[in-house]
C-alpha cells in the first residue's frame, strides 16, 4: 500500500505554482495537494479552458510530479457563513466576492465550487478537499444560548446549500473531502454525525481527516479514522503542540498572534507535537486508507524552506505499508 506524500500549496501561494513544484520535486516529494488561490489553480478557467488544462497538467510533468486532490477552502468557507464580512473579503477573489452582498457572495461560492468540480474531472482528479463554511458557528459558546430548532435549522441550511454542489460533483465523478476543522459545520467527533445524516449520507461527500484539529480539542484522531473510516477521502499531516500546563494559556488561543508562545496550542513540525503519529498511520493500514498523504506546513515558528524537506523525511519514516498476506500466513502458522 505505497501511499503518495504531496505538499499541499496552499501556504505556499505567495510563489508561483511554478516555483513551488520545482522545490517540491528537489525535496523529493511524489506530489502536490493544489490550492485554487494564488496562481496554483484558476478552476473556472480549468473547467473551460482545455489549453489552461494542458498548461496545469505539462507543469506536473515537467517536474515528474503527481496531481492527485485539488483545494478550494477559501470559497468552500463562503457558502454556509453567516455573518459574510470583510474576513471573506480578504479571501475570496473579487469575482467572488462582486459587491459583497451578503447573499450573493454566498451563491457565487457555491457555484465556484460547482465549478471546482468539473475542473478536477478535466485534471483526471476525483477528490476537491475544502471547507463548507457554518452559519452556527458563531453559536459555539452558546451563551447567551440558543434554542435546538437554531442549531436544527443551521444543519438545514448546510444541506440546502450543499446538495445542489453535491449534484455536481456526483454528475462529475468527484468526491468532497470536508476538512473537520473549528468553525465548519462538522468540526469534532458529533458535528461530523450530525453533518453526514444532514445530507442523507451521499456518498459524494466524505472527510479530509487532518488530526492537528482534533488535538487542538482533545479528541482522540486515531478513533475518529475507525469510526469514518469509509468516509476518509483525503489525508492532511499537520501537527500541534498544546500549551496549556502554566494556568494561563487557554484553547481558544486569546486573540494572541499565530506564533505568540502565549497561546494555548499552536501548528508544530511535523513529528515535534502531540498527535500520535504511529498509532494514526496503523490505523490508516487497518482500514485500507491508499490516498495520498498531503503535508500541510502551517509551522510559523519554523522556515518552511527548512521545515517542508524535514516534513516529508519524518513522514516517509511512518508511512509503512501494512504486513503483507504472506506476513499474515506466516504468523498464523507460528502460533
């Protein structure tokens, strides 16, 4: 079961697309996780321009890397948020974005997402990892509280807006990879329940199981692949290191800076965390996950120029393949 390990390029779309694939090929990665932001990947040009496609596509080649997921986060995070605000502004494109009504920013995320979909049909990938965004998020604290028929209708809305994207990607022989991520519709362990029974289970949406965010919460990511294991659509490595034993430095990070050593938690290198490496990439041999293993650098404390190389020696070292058939029989025996 060799598993591809790529480089998501999402914190790394300062570059060009260009620049990016040629360090990650003399770093030795297989391939690359691409962002629809910078100038990685346009996706309403990809779904309708075939001589932007060839370009996208001889890029890869010319460094001898593989395409195997495509991200939009950014718009994905547009389609279910409420308020809509200058924080969106700042990271969707202004054909998205338009006058910033509120509403129509919402329904040009959706259809950039529909869009999504048929480009990653034209670059022969069947994975779009990203965000859907939460109009009740900002219930999280729940004070002053709100009624169940608030958190209901919130889980109606996701599913009204995401149905229709869903059509699509069935329509175009892709699957979603949501990221459970903190201010998504499915963010832990019941939210994810509550968000699969939402939309009926379709098979078209499934998860991006990155385990930084459940240390962050103290939710155990190794149970968590067990238990959605037929959902596991993409794989994102991303450590974090909880600070917490001072009394002073909560979860919820106190407005302090990325890096800032106050904070609560904060995204480490990779291997330097508290996510239980091993036991999660046993558990991705025990339930047959073959994808790609994409690193996502988020390490501000670290260069990523440094970092990334490291990142991808300490994942090659925990990548093994399961015990093959013939291990099995031979063990079977001896006992």
């Amino acid at each position: 079961m060799t598993r591809p390990i790529t480089l998501f390029t999402g914190q790394w779309a300062d570059l060009p697309l260009e620049e990016v694939a040629r360090l990650a090929a003399e770093w030795g990665y297989d391939g690359l996780e691409l962002a629809c932001w910078g100038d990685h990947l346009d996706p309403w040009r990809a779904a309708e321009d075939d001589d932007y496609v060839q370009d996208r596509l001889a890029l890869f080649e010319r460094h001898g890397l593989q395409l195997h997921a495509i991200s939009n986060h950014l718009k994905g995070q547009a389609v279910c948020d409420d308020p809509i605000d200058h924080r969106h502004r700042d990271i969707v494109s202004p054909r998205v974005w338009g006058d910033g009504d509120p509403e129509g920013v919402r329904q040009r995320a959706a259809e950039e997402m529909q869009m999504t979909a048929r480009a990653a049909q034209r670059l022969g990938v069947d994975v779009v990892v990203g965000f859907t965004g939460s109009s009740i998020w900002k219930y999280v604290a729940m004070f002053p509280p709100v009624g169940q028929d608030v958190i209901d209708a919130g889980y109606q809305d996701f599913a009204d807006r995401w149905n229709p994207i869903l059509d699509v990607f069935d329509e175009c022989g892709v699957r979603f990879a949501h990221e459970v991520h903190p201010s998504e519709i499915a963010y832990d362990y019941w939210t994810t329940v509550r968000a699969l029974e939402a939309i009926g289970h379709r098979e078209a949406f499934g998860l991006n199981w990155d385990p930084s965010h459940f240390v962050w919460q103290d939710l155990d990511p190794v149970g968590f692949l067990w238990d959605f294991q037929d959902r596991i659509y993409h794989v994102d490595c991303k450590d974090a290191k909880r600070r917490v034993g001072n009394g002073r430095n909560g979860r919820l990070g106190s407005h302090l800076a990325w890096a800032d050593p106050r904070r609560g938690w904060d995204f480490v290198s990779t291997g330097h965390g508290d996510v239980p490496w091993e036991e999660c990439f046993r558990m991705l041999n025990a339930i047959g996950y073959d994808g790609p293993i994409s690193i996502e650098w988020e390490d501000a404390g670290m260069d990523r120029l440094v970092g990334a190389p490291e990142a991808l020696e300490f994942v090659r070292g925990l990548a093994f393949e399961a015990p093959s058939a013939s291990f099995d029989a031979a063990f079977s025996s001896s006992s």
